[in-house]
C-alpha cells in the first residue's frame, strides 16, 4: 500500500465521502487517517468521518443532515488550513 500524505487525505476527502474513491484509495486515507496524528488531532471531522464510514458498513446510509453536517465541517476545516498555515 502507498504512503499517501495529509494533502492527500484533503483533496479527496470529500470523495471519500461519496464514496467516489476506488477501494484502494480510500483503504489509503483511512490508513492515514489511523497513524497520522496531524490529521486526528486537527480535525474532529476525522472522527466523524470513521464513524461515518463504519456506520455506512453495517447499515444503510447516514441521514442527509447529518451527511450535510459533516460536510459543513469539512469547509470549516479546509478553510482553516488555507489561512492558518504556519501560525504558530
Ligand atoms: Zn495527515
């Protein structure tokens, strides 16, 4: 399996999570996401994502507010990458 980078996990997050990614990258950034304490200590929409994920494994998908919701949390994170960068 490929080592794959943070940016990576951002660019195709939202993939991800339309389950637009092929099994194999999305095996990639979820393996990321496990060992990569930048991305779980910045976002909480990483948490949200596993269980998102893990939900939609055993049952049907996850309602549209909360899908939304999550998706809310993204921008708020991206937007929070893109002016923060290198502040301490
Ligand atoms: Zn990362």
């Amino acid at each position: 399996m490929r080592e794959v980078d943070c940016r990576f996990v951002e660019e195709r997050v939202h993939q991800f999570l339309d389950g637009e990614l092929t099994e194999r990258e999305a095996d990639e950034l979820r393996h990321h996401i496990d060992a990569c304490a930048h991305c779980l200590d910045e976002t909480d929409l990483i948490d949200a994502l596993r269980k998102l994920v893990r939900r939609a494994c055993a049952c049907p998908p996850a309602p549209e507010t909360l899908r939304l919701r999550v998706v809310t949390q993204i921008h708020t994170v991206r937007f929070t990458v893109v002016e923060g960068p290198g502040t301490p």
